[in-house]
C-alpha cells in the first residue's frame, strides 16, 4: 500500500529531469554493456564450435591414415587399438568405424560427466561439436568410414571462464561509465538545479538572481532570460512599492510627528464600526490636547512649541502602541487621539496610565497643564462627530474642573460581566474541549463536537469574483452565552486574562472543522489571530488536527491580519510554509492598515491580499483609487490576488469592478449568513454539499443569530 502511495505521488508531482536522465543514461549503458558481453561470449561460442569441428577433422584424417595398413582382419584389434590410444586422451565425445555396408565394426563415446560449467549457461550458450568423418583405405580399395566427434568439456570449462572475465571487465568499465556519466550530468545538471530554486523562489513570491553562469549555452540563455525576468519585477515592485508609500504619506501621515493624520483616523473609524455586526467588538476613541501649545508659542517661540508638540506624540504614542490593534494619530494642531479595540477593563488601566504620564510631565513652564485626555467607547453606529463632540466636552470639563481622570462612561452599553461571571463563561466555553475533544479519536470528532452548538454559532460569507463566482467563503465564530452575543474581543481578552487562551482557540478551531465536514469542493477561509499565529504549540497542534481531519475537511484558506504578521515575519513564514505543504492557501487582510512598508509582503508565499476596508469605504477619493490601483499592480505582479472587504454599496462594487479587483466582499454584495441555516435539518454527520452563491442572501440587512 505504501509503495502504490509513492508511487501515485512520484507521478502527481512529476519524476525530476535528472533523475530521467540518470535513468536513461543508466539503462542504455546497462543495455549496452550487457549486450556486448552477450556478444562476446556468443562470439566466443562460434569460435570454440570452429575449434572442435577443426580438431575432430584433424584426428580423423589422422587417425584414418594411421589405421589404414590393419584393415584385415587380424589388423583391426590393432586399429581398434589404436583408436582407444586416441579416445583415452578425453577429449573426443564420439568415435565409430564403420563398413561400406554400414556396419560398425568398433565405437568408443564418452559420457557427458560434469564440466564444472552451470547448468544454465550450458543451456544459454550450448556447443554443437560436429561429427567429423574420413574414408579409411586399404591399399586401392575402401575399407570404411571413420566418424570422430571431439568433446565440448573443456571448451566450456574455456567459454565459462572466457564469460566470467568478460563479465568483470565490462562491469569494471559499465561503472567507470557511469561514474563519468554522473560526474558530467552532475556538472551540467548544477545549474539547472539553481534554475529550478529560482524558479521556485518566483513562485514562493522571493526573487533572487541567479550568479551561476553555466557552461551550457542553452542553460545560460534560461538563467539570463529568468534574471532578467526578476529584475524587472524588482524594479517594477521596487518603484510601485516606493510610489504607493510616498502617495500613502503624503495622504496620510502627519508631517511633523510621522503619526497618521485625521483622515486616517476616519477611515480605521468607520472600518471598526463596520465590522461591529460580524464580531461584536467594542472599541474605544481618546482624545489628547496639548493644553498650553499657545503659552509656549508665545513664551518661547514657535520652534519650542513643535518640540513640545513632539514630546507629547512620543510619549503618547509609545504609550498606545504598547496596546493591541492601537493607532495614535494628530488630528490638528494641538490635538492627538487614539482608537483602539479595548475591554473595559483595559479601558480603565490605559486612562489611568495616561493620566500618570501627564501628571509626571506637569511643571510651571506648561501654565495650562502638560496635556488633558478624555477617552470614551464608541456605540454602535455612532458616528464620528457625535463621540468627538462628547470628547471634547470632557476636555474642557477636565480643564476648568483640573480633572486628571478621562473616561467618558457613554450611554446604551452593552451588559458588562463581572470577572466571577467571565470565568464561568470561558469555563464552559473550554472545559469541554480540554475534557472530551482534545484527546478523542477522529472517529469520534464529530459526534463529541456536537455540544458546542450550544455556545458557537459559524457564520459565513462569499468572497466572489467579477464573474460571479466563488473564490472562497471566509467564516468565523460567534459566541453566546444563554442567547446573548458577546464581543468576540472582550472573549479573547479575558480568555488571555484567565490563562485559557489557546484552550479557547483550540475549542473554536474543533468546531470550524465539525461545521466543515458537511462542505465540499468550496474554499473556506479560517481566521488565525495574532498570537496564535506565533504560538509554536498552538500551530503545531493546528497542523497536526488538519493532517488527521483533512480527508473530511474542504480545501482551507488560513486569514490572519498584517499587524499579526509583522510582529514576526520569521514565524510568520515558518506558519506559511506549514501551511504550503497541506496545500492551503494564505490571506493576509486588513492590508495597508499600518502605513508601514510593503516591501515585507515579496518574501511571503501567499495567495490573496484583502486591503483594510478603510480604503474601501473610501474608495470614491481620486487619491484613493490611485493608491488601490497602485496595490493592486504590485500584488498582480507578484502572483498575489486582491480582494475588497465591506463592499456596502453596489456604487462601491462598480468603483472596483473598473480597476481589476479579482474578488469582493460586503453585506452590499452577500450578506453573514449562519451556518445552521445552510444545513438541511436532517442532515446527517455524512451529509456533505458544495457551498454555492444561492446559500447567501443579496439582503443588505444582517441576519440575526
């Protein structure tokens, strides 16, 4: 069974142009040698047939003159003698004399005996010794007929030993064949094993020249037309990387303290409000004012008050980046804010911090304090001017009221749960896996899976192509907890609290895969968050589940998000490469989210790029279209596919639809649907179905879980 496995792989993946050509060299040079030594053997066999029909002519000749004088009757006891003088030697198998009439008047043969010669090669290579004859006289008249036949022993005791030289040396010379045969492939095949590196260097999105310059002309023709190839793709991903990043500055980058600017403040806004239906994240927005840039402008000039500026966007930034998915920008002159997706917890601790920090820069030479702060969490679908507005009413309350402490409690929230309540909740969303799934068999996987129905809802939508179809369908888990959903962020936060955080990933990756096993044929898009993503256990125990589920599962793609993949770009290509060998594709998403370089994304082997829905929403901006389009042709001349997220609008979709976008996705487009109202009710564990377009609604309205 193992050797059919082999062997179908060996021919699905394809037999290597040297190892064909080792194989050819190697057969036509056994086939030669071996031919040549049949040849001489078989030459050698004519030969020694040629020698025994010339030594039996001879004896009879000889022998018939010798008993010619004793052909009386008295006289043949002395031929007879004679004969057996002869026969006594050994080397003649037949001797008979015979009359005119036929009859024989004496015979001599020697048995055929053991020539010391296998059986098999005397049946290869037998001898066929003639029987010679000479007429006998006596004096004018004809006595009879001498019939000699030599034997063939010796010979093949001769042709054996003959056989067994030739066998050495044309084994001797058959491996000094295919020594020197190896030798020169090996010397000429060199290069084109550097060829093929490269060539899968290209097709693992890292170009490299290749230095080898081989002697073959037609192997450097390759070489220099593949070098070629990659340097105008350097080049031309060089100069577009280097005009995508010059165009996203000047768009959306302070200039004076390199922080991202109010644009791009607006955009991550909406982009985080979007996605509130899909995980139910809540997330925070602070304000921080430089309280007295217009006493330190007037006091000391201008110069000083851009200093002060400065030391409050690195202190205040290097305080924010500190938390996860957290963006500092400069909103105005005096101005910073911060957004961020925090638990209330978090919430709490970071205003305090930064209250700290502002109490600790304080001093006379700032006669409006160092800086004030307020910090609220956004609701959902609130708008931008509504939670500004109620920041900066709790700036001028905190300055006038000397109010260290900012956050801005917000109406309408969501029930908070006490720590006693979390650890219940994340009990039960843990314990199960740790006692029933993560040591079962994967006979049993999906029947101890079935209990976590009652905590996980799988949620799915399609990303299509401009043709309407199916590039893949991306998923993701819902929590609940006695119908309540609960956000996806404050789950994993207080997972990670608690210590039960990669339970909890491992419980949620057994149930995409339970929920998968009624998919076929139909792509599906699995989210990797960003420490799991460098979790070597984690990743380890992910592969291994996949290699022993995969016969049930439909192709995987594996989604996590650029700031998860620039935290380690090592592990990140380590995750890759894991990933690369079960044949599942990778997607990096909210692309472009961190104005940082994008030079990383050419030594990454993946398959799609989808941009942050920022630019989406923003997408009727001239400048915009241009930096997309600009992304867009990095990527294609990379091998890398771009997909739009939270098409909302069908205006939307025709923007993207013009400018070679190969997939989309948004509530404008297919809305969330959940899994359970996919499968029929009555499936069974071994119902399995192709997911299609006409599973999803075209209804702009979120489906209630």
């Amino acid at each position: 069974m193992e050797q059919m496995m082999v062997a179908r792989t060996m021919f699905t993946k394809g037999i290597s142009l040297r190892l064909q050509l080792y194989l050819l060299i190697s057969c036509l040079s056994i086939f030669s040698f071996g031919a040549a030594l049949y040849n001489n053997v078989a030459n050698m066999r004519t030969y020694l047939n040629e020698q025994l029909a010339s030594h039996a002519q001879g004896a009879a000749h000889s022998l018939g003159l010798s008993i010619s004088p004793y052909m009386d009757e008295e006289g043949l006891v002395i031929a007879e003698t004679m004969t057996n003088a002869i026969f006594d030697s050994g080397y003649y198998q037949h001797i008979t004399f015979t009359d005119l009439d036929g009859k024989l008047i004496f015979e001599r043969t020697n048995p055929q005996g053991n020539f010391g010669v296998p059986k098999w090669f005397i049946d290869w290579f037998t001898l066929h010794p003639p029987v010679m004859t000479s007429e006998v006289s006596d004096g004018w008249r004809i006595a009879g007929q001498l019939e000699v036949q030599s034997h063939a022993g010796t010979s093949y005791k001769s042709l054996w030993d003959h056989a067994l030289s030739s066998l050495v040396t044309t084994l001797l010379q058959l491996f000094i064949a295919l020594i020197c045969a190896y030798l020169i492939l090996k010397a000429v095949l060199n290069p084109l094993r550097s060829i093929e590196k490269q060539a899968e260097s290209v097709i693992q999105k890292r170009f490299s020249i290749n230095s080898i310059n081989p002697f073959t002309s037609e192997l450097r023709t390759v070489v220099n037309a593949i070098n070629r190839m990659v340097e105008n793709v350097q080049r031309s991903f060089n100069e577009q990387t280097q005009l995508a990043e010059a165009l996203s500055k000047e768009v959306y980058i302070d200039p004076h303290t390199g922080l991202p600017n109010r644009r791009a403040l607006l955009k991550r806004f909406e982009s985080i409000q979007a996605e509130y239906d899909q995980h139910g994240n809540r997330f925070y927005l602070g304000l921080v004012s430089m309280t007295s840039l217009k006493h330190v402008n007037d006091n000391e000039g201008y110069g000083s008050g851009d200093d002060y500026i400065l030391s409050g966007a690195q202190l205040f930034s290097k305080q924010i980046s500190a938390l996860q998915d957290a963006t500092f920008y400069r909103i105005s002159g005096s101005e910073f804010a911060f957004l961020s997706l925090l638990t209330e917890e978090a919430a709490k601790e970071i205003d305090e911090q930064i209250a700290a920090n502002i109490m600790i820069e304080s001093s006379s030479r700032f006669n409006n304090g160092f800086a004030k702060h307020s910090l609220t969490r956004v609701n959902h679908q609130e708008d931008f001017a509504e939670v500004v507005k109620r920041l900066d009413h709790q700036l001028v309350h905190n300055q006038y009221a000397e109010n260290n402490k900012g956050l801005v409690t917000a109406q309408m929230m969501k029930k908070n749960h006490s720590r006693v309540e979390w650890v219940g909740i994340l009990t039960q969303f843990t314990e199960y896996f740790k006692n029933e799934i993560s040591h079962c068999n994967s006979k049993d996987f999906a029947i101890k899976c079935i209990p976590l129905d009652k905590i996980f809802d799988l949620m799915l939508q399609p990303v299509v192509d401009n043709n309407q179809s199916i590039l893949y369908v991306e998923s993701f888990v819902r929590f609940k907890v006695e119908g309540e959903v609960l956000s996806t962020l404050d789950v994993f936060a207080m997972a990670e609290r608690l210590g039960v955080l990669q339970e909890l990933e491992q419980a949620v990756v057994c149930f995409i895969f339970y929920k998968l096993q009624h998919i076929e044929h139909t792509r599906v898009a699995i989210n990797i968050s960003n420490r799991a993503l460098h979790n070597p256990v984690f990743t380890e125990w992910l592969f291994d589940l996949y290699q022993k589920m995969h016969k049930t599962l439909p192709p995987l793609l594996y989604e996590f998000n650029e700031s998860a993949a620039m935290l380690s770009l090592e592990s990140t290509e380590r995750f890759i490469r894991q990933a690369k060998q079960f044949d599942i594709d990778i997607a990096i998403e909210r692309f472009g989210s961190s104005l940082t370089s994008f030079c990383y994304i050419r030594n990454l082997n993946i398959d799609y790029i989808k941009i942050d829905a920022s630019y989406v929403r923003d997408i009727a901006e001239a400048d915009t279209r241009f930096f997309v389009q600009t992304i867009t042709q990095i990527c294609h001349g990379i091998g890398i596919k771009i997909i739009a997220p939270q098409v909302e609008s069908a205006m939307i979709g025709e923007h993207f639809s013009l400018m070679n976008i190969d997939g989309l996705q948004g509530n404008g487009l297919y809305a969330v649907r959940n899994f359970s109202t996919i499968i029929p009710a009555n499936a069974t564990n071994t119902w399995t179905s192709a997911l299609e377009l006409n599973n999803f609604s075209h209804s702009l309205n979120h489906e209630a879980t």
